[in-house]
C-alpha cells in the first residue's frame, strides 16, 4: 500500500488524488487544510506587499510627483484590487443568464477556503472567502430542456460581463481629440481596469482542469469548448444534483420533510444515482430512519464501480449510523468503516467527526472527544457541528465533566435548535447528579 504524506502536518493517506500536488513534476505534497492554509498565508502576504508598496509610491508621489517608481508602485496595488473586483461581476454574469434560462442557482462562492461570510445580494445567497483568487457559480438544471444551448450561455456570460466592463473603459477615451486610436491616450487607471478584466477573459479562456481534492474543475474555456458535445449522462448527472441540492437546501431550513420529498423526486427519475442515493441516507439520518439510512449506505457500498472517495463518503456515512444505532451487532462494522474513512480522509471534518463518535460510544472517550473537538472546529457544517456538539456533550457526561457537558450542550441549542440529537444530549446532561456547593 502506497502512503501519501503531507510535508507540511505528515498527515498520511494511501488516497493520493485528495492532495495537491505542487513544485518541480508535483515533488511537493500538501493535504487539503495545510494547503487552504498555504495559499491564505501567501495571500496575506503578497496582499501586505501590494498594500505597502502602494502606501510607499503615494508618499513618494505626494513627494515627487513627477517620479515615475510612485505611480508604479500605486499601479501595481490597483491592479490587484481591479483582479479581485472583477470576480464579483463575472460570477453574477454566470448567475443571471442562468436563473434568467430557467436553471437553479443555489450559491455564489467568492474566493477560496473556508467561509467567513455568508449574504444575499442581487437576489443571491453568497460565500465570502478569504482568498480572493477566483469564485464559482453552484447552478443547476431543472430539467433537460436545451441543456446544453443554456450550460453554454450560462458560461459565456460571465466572461461577457468582463468583456462588457472592459469596453467601457474606452468611453475615457478622448475620442475627440485623438485621431489614430492608442491605448497610451487612455488614462492610466481606466487602462488598469481594461487589463484586468482583459486578463481575467484570457485566463479564464484558458482550457485548462483544475484538480481540487480529487474533483476536476474545468475552467469557463474548457466547458465552452465541451458545452455541444457533453453526453446524454453528464446533462442527466447535473439535473439529479439539482434535487440533491434541493434536498440539501430543505435540510438546512429544518425542514426535513421537504428534503425527504426532494430526493424521492429526484430518485424517481435516476433511482441509481450516486448522490440521490447518498443523500436519501443523509436525510434518513436527520428524520432517525436509520434502518432506511443504513439500506441506502449499503446498496451503495456495495457497488464494485465506486470512486474512492465515494467509498470513504459511503464506509463513514454507515458507520455514523452503526454508532446512532447503539446496536452491539454493528460495532464491528462501525469500527471497521469509521476507520477506513478516517484513514482515506484524515482531514475532512466528517471523518474525524464518525470516527469520534464511533470511540465515544464504544467508550474510548479521551480519544474519541479528542477527534470530535477537531471535527466541532474544523466544520462549516452547521448541522455537523451542532451534531459534534451533541455527541461532546454527551461523552463529557460519561467522563464526569459537568462543566463541559452543560457548555456543548449549550452550544448544540444554539447551532441547531432542531437538531435530532439534542434530546439524547439534553437527556444525558439532565440526568448528571447535583453537586452542592
């Protein structure tokens, strides 16, 4: 078995296609968090340079302003500012056209790591990330209707808005007073902010795939160039994500009724897909049908054609409802499962979070709430974390800790006031023994 390991943490997996890989012919190897971490630091930096350097050309320029190094050095920072304002555009121009063309658009996702900002504008939900190197649109079709015509607009548009925002730089232009047309007469910021969105066009023209922890992106050129000849498959594979994330949607407004409702639509048309099945047992979970969880996680598993990563999602999926159940006849499995995910997928949050439930309930309880307080902070799922929290709780009780048990008792209700565990945690926080003062 051939081990990948992180230089940065030496976190190791045999999962070689969830790290990153980068430097001379991929030499360097850097698990998922480490490598969030990486670019936000190396954002952080080049954006204090870019900040310094243009403090120090406008008091050179306030100096000298005839000295050529200040206006570069300012131009250099606008550049940079110009690069991450044109993001916001060109995500909204992938958005309208398809909310216009009758798609879903679910989420705009500004930058990369993890959230620090969630609102709504224009009429959409956005993701603020740290790093602002660029976004992506979360749309999808509700029904196969001109598929492929709609994937392409939807595409093209957000590369339009940029070349739309550059042309209007020309209205700087004097026209009037130039015969022979020359960027040079342009004045300077106005040609900043043409390069910018110009540069933003190409590279994204680029038909390149990113590799993101096993899931290939493709950049807005390469689905230009596929957008006519996808198969029949691929268009029906984005209509079911449509009722996953719906279902997913419903999920989070508490509704889980709705979402129970939304995936058994989206079953009824692609009763095989991957993650309709997955997210049925999801659901299931949320409603306590396990028995319907653990059918849906087990017809999955037993699939011979699973990606790994499908198999570590579907292995810990199960396991989590092994450990739910209590169920003595299922430890086995639980602890099988939970540890093959855990050992494919060491940093993903889920993981770590089953495998400390897992521990917990089989009372290994300094390891297992060890795990479940890396899983608690490292989550943005706010229904995992509540769920975290729950499971915190309810071991801090078995080890004697008060004091702890009512804190992420406290922090469940307030993360998820309709989560299904709160009445086991509040159940086992009720039940501790007076302690007189």
């Amino acid at each position: 078995m051939y081990m990948v390991t992180c230089q940065k943490c030496g976190v190791s997996s045999e999962y070689a296609e969830g790290f990153i890989k980068r430097g001379a012919l991929g030499a360097e190897m850097f698990c998922p968090p480490c490598w969030q971490s990486k670019q936000r630091r190396n954002f952080i930096l080049a954006w204090t340079a870019y900040f310094a350097g243009g403090l120090l050309g406008l008091l050179l320029y306030v100096d000298d302003p005839d000295l050529w190094f200040a206006s570069v050095l300012m131009l250099l920072w606008l550049l940079q500012v110009f690069l991450a304002i044109t993001i916001i555009p060109h995500e909204l121009g992938h958005a309208l056209i398809a909310r216009w063309l009758g798609w879903r658009v679910f989420r705009i996702v500004i930058g990369m790591g993890k959230t620090c900002a969630r609102c709504r504008f224009a009429g959409f939900d956005f993701d603020w990330r740290p790093v602002l190197l660029g976004g992506m649109t979360l749309i999808a079709p509700r029904n196969l209707a001109w598929f492929r015509m709609k994937l392409f607009a939807s595409v093209l548009a957000g590369l339009l808005v940029n070349v739309a925002l550059g042309a209007a730089m020309l209205l700087f232009y004097p026209w009037q007073e130039i015969g022979a047309f020359d960027l040079d007469y342009l004045p300077s910021v106005p040609k900043l902010f043409l390069f910018a969105n110009t540069l933003v066009v190409l590279l994204n023209l680029w038909p390149r795939t990113w590799k993101q922890f096993g899931i290939e992106v493709p950049s807005d050129g390469k689905q230009l160039l596929k957008a006519f000849f996808v198969k029949k498959t691929f268009a029906e594979e984005k209509h079911a994500a449509y009722f996953v994330m719906e279902g997913y949607e419903a999920l989070y407004r508490h509704n889980s009724d709705e979402a129970r409702l939304w995936v058994e639509r989206g079953l009824e048309r692609y009763p095989e897909d991957f993650n309709l099945l997955n997210a049925q047992g999801a659901v299931a979970i949320q409603r306590q049908d396990f028995t319907l969880a653990r059918q849906s996680f087990l017809q999955l598993l037993a699939r011979e054609n699973l990606k790994p990563i499908q198999r570590y999602v579907v292995a810990n999926n199960l396991a989590y409802v092994d450990a739910l159940t209590g169920s003595a006849e299922w430890f086995d499995e639980a602890n099988r499962l939970s540890l093959e995910a855990y050992s494919g997928l060491p940093w993903a949050p889920f993981a770590i979070g089953t495998r400390g439930t897992v521990l917990v309930e089989h009372g290994e309880l300094n390891e297992g709430i060890a795990l479940l307080e890396r899983a608690f902070k490292e989550t943005e799922d706010v229904l995992a974390k509540a769920e975290n929290a729950c499971f915190l709780a309810v071991a801090e009780c078995r080890r004697g800790d008060s004091t702890r048990a009512k804190h992420y008792l406290a922090l469940a209700e307030k993360l998820n006031p309709a989560s299904f565990l709160l009445p086991r945690a509040q159940s086992a926080v009720h039940s501790l023994p007076a302690v007189q003062d």
